[in-house]
C-alpha cells in the first residue's frame, strides 16, 4: 500500500476528538468531532470552494482593470481611480496565486503576469514597438508585461492619456485579464475532476499543494519581507516588490491571509468543522482528523503568533518586519519538521531532503 | 580501520536551532565542537576555501545569495544574484584566483547558466549556457582526460526542469535531461557532452580522482516506479570517452547525497537514503557498504576521508563513529580545512 493509498483510505470516520485551544477561540473548550478527511476531500475544498472563486474574482477584477486603464487613457478616468483598481486588481490576484497550486502553477502564471521586478529598459522598448493584440503581447518579454509593468506605467513613470505609454498600458491591462480569464477556464476544468475517482492525481494534487503552501510562506517571509531588507545597502530604503505603488503592507497582509486561511482553522470551523468535498480543508483540519491533536494545538499557536507579528509588519519599520518574518520562520520550522511528515508528505522545499 | 587521536577542521553548513549556519567544526576522537560560525539568512549548499583561507558559500537551490566569509576576523562580503537569475547551489573558484564560477539558472527560460564574477567583488561579469537544465556542481579538469585538456570546467546539468515559482518541487520529470558538459571556463565553448542512457538519473555532484585520473559523479534517482529508484546506480564514472553507471551495485535507494575520491583509488559515495557509505573501485564497480545513518557530507585529502551522518561521523582512520557537535544537523557537503596530530 502506498503512502496515498494509505493517506485516501479511512473516509468518513469521526476520530478525532479536539479540545479547542484558548488561543484562538476564548475560554470555551467544547469537544469537537473533526472527520478524516481524504487527499480528494483536501482537493475538493480547495479547488472548487477556495481556487474557482478566486480566480473568478480576480478575472473580475482585471476586466475592471482594463475597462479602467482604457477609460484613462481616453481621457474619461481620473489616475487615482486607475490606481485604485490596480491596487484591487493585485489583491485579488494574491488571494489566488500566493498558493501558487492549481492552474495558476500549470499555466505559470506567475511568470506571465508578476515577473518582478520589471525591467524599465523593456518596457519603453515595448512602448515604442507598440504591439496590438494578443499575438504582439506574446513577443514581449515578461519583465515588460503584467502587473508589475502596469505599477511602473502607473506610478514610477506614469503614463499620460492619449500617449504612446498609455496605449501600451491598456495592452498589458488587457494580457493580464486574458490571463485570468484563462485560469477561470483551467481552474473551473481542475475543479470538476473527480478526485474520489483517481486517487493518484488527488495524492499529487495534495502534495503539491502542501509543497506550495510552504513555497508561499517562503516567499512571503524571505524573498519578499526578510531579503529585501537585508540586501539593502546602508542608509538605503528595502526594495520591496510592490514599493512604488505603496502596496507592500496590504499584499503582505493579502499573502498571508491566503496563507493562512489553508494553513488553519477559523473559531467557526472549530464548532462546525468542513464537511469532506463541501468547504476548503485547512491543514489543521486534516491533523485533526488525523488524531494529531497535539502537533494541531501547536500548529494553531504558531499560527496565532504569526497573526499577531503580521499585524504588525510595517514595512517603514524594520523591527516590525523581522519580528514578523521571525514568526513565519518559526512556522516554516515547524511545518517542515513535523506537520508535513505527519501527512506523510515529501517536501521538495524542505530543510529536510538534500540537494 | 585504526583508531588514533588526530583532530581535523571542516568547513561545514548545518541546521542548528532554527539557525541556517555555515562553520568550522574540529573533529576528533575526544569530541567535536564548533569553532567559527556563521548565521545565514537561509539554508547554504556549496562550499569553497580560498588560497587566501577565506570561505565561499552558496544559497541552496533556488538560491539568492553568496557570501565570502573570514572565519577568524568574522568579515562577511554578501552578493545577491540579479533579480532573473537564481543560484543552484555551487560556487567555485578559477585556478587562478581572479573568477568565480556560479551555476544558475535563467528564470525565464528556464535554462543552466554558469556566470563568471569578479572574485574581488562576486559581481556577475559574464555568463554561458552549460548546455542544459539544472545545472550543479563544477569541477576544473587537473589533467586532460581523453580530448578534454586540462583546466576545462565540467559541469553537472542534473537535468531536472525547474520552475521559480515551484521551488525545488520536480514537475515534468518525462522532460528530465541530464548530462555532464565540458566546457572552455572562460568562453563557454563547448568541449564534450555525456548522457547517460537511463534519463532519470540526475547528475550532480562530482569528484575527481587522482590516481586513475577519472571523474566520479554521484546521481540521484528520479523514477517514478519505486522499485526502479531502489535499485539505480548512485555512481557513474567518466573517463573522457563516456559515462558508465556503477556494476555490482546492490540497491542504495538511488540517491548518492555527495562523492569523494577514494586514497589509492575509486570513490566513495554516500547512500542518504540508504543510510549507507558506498565503495566503489575506479571503474564504478562496487566495493562494498558500510553503515552510517543519514550519511551525507564527504570530505578527504590526499591520505584520508571523512564522513558525516546525522548525529556521528566516520573516517579512514577511526574504529568508532566520532560525535559530531550536538544539536548540529549537517548538510550534504563539508570540506577538509586541516588535520593535525
């Protein structure tokens, strides 16, 4: 039997029963039933109750951003309004891809429409190429195309109506909602398999996605909060992904919200835990139903306390910053060295297999 | 094997606490202990000393930093690769001293790099294609091997396509390509290429060996079926014509974590997975296994090797495993600094 055959079989059955930790939920203790939940549960919850509404929102919100970016340009939109649909076009894209799992990995989506950083040089190259459609989009470079590019066209160098630059920023605005409008597509195709039906596919659907959970908080917590910091040269302000448009406190805040909304449960699914193929199954469901009580009361602490660092990561002050990427390393820690191998996942990220 | 009471210095990476660190540890019959260290911002991979006694060490794979490091004085020299290159692992020196070598990888396209820096200010000035996907460890040539002259830079491409966004995951294995390259250092120029016929074995690490002038490399398995990665080589040998895969082998798991020459001779391999230390003669036929949980980081000199595993350490000398210093988890790679008596 493999370790999926192992990890799929059991369904249905109430193991576990948890006490709720005073951290997360106050004083009450009620004893709560979780179910053992499944690799095709996990897929189920999180492709068509968490990923399909995402990427649907997020193709929302980039057509919003077109219509917008196309209504600057022609003189009929103000700039801040622009800026603001952007700002909301880029959370809506975090809550999708900072679990980069799914259709967002299979399309690589990431390097399509947020290769950072961009590449100023290219993107005036691009600028005075003027491509025009889909197929023009394709030969330009991504470091000169997605969100990124629409930042710096938006605020480092912004783009007046009626311009050459402009023209280019509604190419880009529209590449990124093909883009989204292809992963509703893919992910809406990923949703409707039949995980029960093929177990394979749900155990490597599962490991990917918890590799990829710790890929995001790795992200999150080195290449996007910790390095940057550190790699800044003296008296020198951190080159954060998303400085120039002031979006680096609200896309940390966005990351780790998807983040953790997989990672644990919510008060309410402690008293009413997911219901197997119903709702998304977060991490701590799973080692609960898997009768981990323990490594799930730790885990949930760990978590709390990364709540409370993240709260306070303010990227004009460094303490705030470390304290926070501190936290989320203490998590990695822990996901790596127990939680993941209590699902009998391998780690590709892990600190644990070699090179 | 005789016991005596020399004592070695290895530079070493290790996980201790929740602190990435790279290091000087002595070794000896008596105990270990840590006498220089480094915290690193995440795990390091590969590791090189400087005719000037000062530390290179590399990010792991999908890496973002080098530093030179000074033991004794604690001066640090960090680099941080541009922004569409990642590191993978390896950083060596030129004979010469005046470059360094770096295996990347082109985060658009995907491809292996080898950038040549400045070794006074590890920025990048030029760079090559290394002919392949996942490119590992180096390795300059000391003599000519067949048509290969002296000095050139094998490269290991382990084949494995890699994504940024993915991390270390493995994705497209059915795309694996690994190949061992030799390369002109300077140019990039294209000397020779080697495959192996079975696609799923990755090439990565590299030794070589004095005495029969032939180049180990130890690979890691990557089959789907778990039988056919049991009981894949963990050895290949290179003698300048082709690559032959380790005979005689009983299964290791398929996973060869580093590689040293052997003294007299053939190589040694550590068996991760396996738990195991593996000989080899020179012609890739296997010797025989002994046992060391966790084995990994190999070092050697001239006249002795060294072995690490998860707790203890075994060498060519020592009847009894040596301790290694508590609460140190090692990583796959160490280096001899000194031995002294």
């Amino acid at each position: 039997m493999t370790i999926w055959n192992r990890f799929n079989a059991g369904l249905g059955l109430c193991l576990a029963l948890t006490q709720v930790h005073a951290q997360t939920t106050g004083p009450a203790t009620p004893v709560v039933a979780f179910p053992v939940y499944n690799a095709a549960h996990a897929m189920q919850g999180l492709h068509r109750h968490t990923l399909l509404p995402r990427a649907q929102a997020f193709a929302q919100a980039a057509t919003a951003l077109t219509a917008q970016t196309v209504a600057y340009c022609g003189g009929s939109a103000a700039l801040p309004a622009l800026r603001l649909q952007w700002q909301g076009t880029l959370q809506a894209w975090e809550a999708l891809s900072s679990v980069a799992t799914g259709a967002v990995l299979e399309r690589r989506s990431q390097r399509q429409i947020d290769f950072w950083p961009v590449r100023p040089a290219l993107v005036e190259r691009a600028i005075a190429r003027a491509p025009q459609g889909e197929d023009a989009m394709q030969l330009v470079g991504t470091p000169a195309k997605g969100l990124p590019a629409l930042e710096w066209l938006l605020w480092t160098r912004p783009a007046a109506p009626a311009t050459p630059a402009c023209a280019f920023a509604q190419e880009v605005a529209k590449d990124v909602e093909r883009e989204a409008q292809a992963l509703v597509q893919a992910e809406a195709r990923i949703s409707a398999q039949d995980w029960d039906e093929d177990a394979e596919a749900s155990g490597k659907g599962m490991a990917e996605w918890i590799n990829q959970w710790l890929g995001g908080l790795e992200q999150l917590r080195w290449a996007q909060m910790e390095k940057p910091l550190k790699a800044a040269p003296a008296n020198e302000r951190p080159a954060y992904a998303r400085l120039a448009s002031g979006s680096d406190a609200a896309s940390w805040q966005t990351q780790w919200k998807a983040l953790r909304e997989q990672a644990g449960v919510t008060p309410a699914q402690r008293r009413a835990p997911p219901q197997p193929g119903q709702a998304l199954v977060p991490i701590e469901a799973i080692l609960m139903g898997k009768g981990e009580i323990s490594l799930a009361a730790r885990w949930s602490a760990a978590l709390a306390q990364a709540d409370a660092a993240m709260a306070s990561a303010d990227p004009t002050r460094a303490a705030s910053v470390l304290n926070a990427a501190t936290a989320l390393k203490s998590l990695n820690l822990l996901f790596q060295n127990e939680v993941a191998s209590s699902l009998d996942i391998p780690l590709g990220f892990s600190n644990a297999d070699g090179d | 094997m005789a016991s005596n009471d020399r004592t070695t210095r290895l530079l070493a990476a290790w996980q201790s606490d929740e602190e990435q660190c790279i290091g000087l540890i002595d070794l000896a019959a008596d105990g270990a202990c840590v006498v220089h260290r480094l915290a690193l911002p995440t795990r390091a991979h590969g590791l090189f000393v400087e005719a000037s006694g000062s530390v290179l060490a590399m990010a792991r794979r999908p890496g973002d930093w080098l530093v030179r490091w000074h033991p004794r004085t604690g001066a640090t020299q960090w680099q941080w690769i541009e922004d569409d290159h990642r590191f993978n692992g390896h950083v060596m020196s030129s004979p010469d001293g005046q470059t360094l070598w770096t295996t990347e990888t082109d985060r658009d396209s995907g491809q292996g790099r080898v950038a040549l820096r400045n070794a006074h200010t590890l920025a990048r000035t030029a760079a090559f294609a290394t002919q392949g996907m996942d490119p590992h460890e180096m390795l300059v040539l000391p003599a000519r091997v067949g048509d290969v002259p002296a000095g050139s830079l094998l490269v290991a491409n382990g084949g494995i396509p890699t994504q940024p966004e993915t991390g270390r995951a493995k994705r497209e294995l059915d795309r694996m390509d690994a190949s061992l390259v030799a390369l002109d250092g300077h140019t990039g120029r294209v000397l020779g290429q080697w495959r192996l016929p079975d696609p799923r074995l990755s090439v990565r690490h590299l030794a070589w060996d004095p005495v029969s002038e032939r180049v180990g490399i130890a690979l890691q398995a990557e089959h789907d079926d778990a039988q056919a990665r049991q009981a894949a080589p963990v050895l290949a040998v290179w003698d300048g014509l082709g690559l032959q895969t380790a005979r005689e082998q009983p299964a290791l798991v398929g996973y060869g974590g580093d590689i040293c020459a052997r003294p007299g001779g053939g190589f040694l391999v550590s068996c991760t997975r396996a738990h195991h230390l593996a000989w080899f003669d020179a012609r890739g036929v296997w010797q025989r296994s002994e046992p060391l949980q966790e084995a990994c980081a190999l070092g050697n000199t001239a006249n002795g090797w060294w072995a690490a595993g998860r707790a203890s350490a075994l060498s060519d000398t020592t009847t009894d495993p040596l301790g290694l210093p508590a609460g140190v988890r090692l990583d796959n790679h160490w280096l001899v600094i000194s031995t002294r008596s």
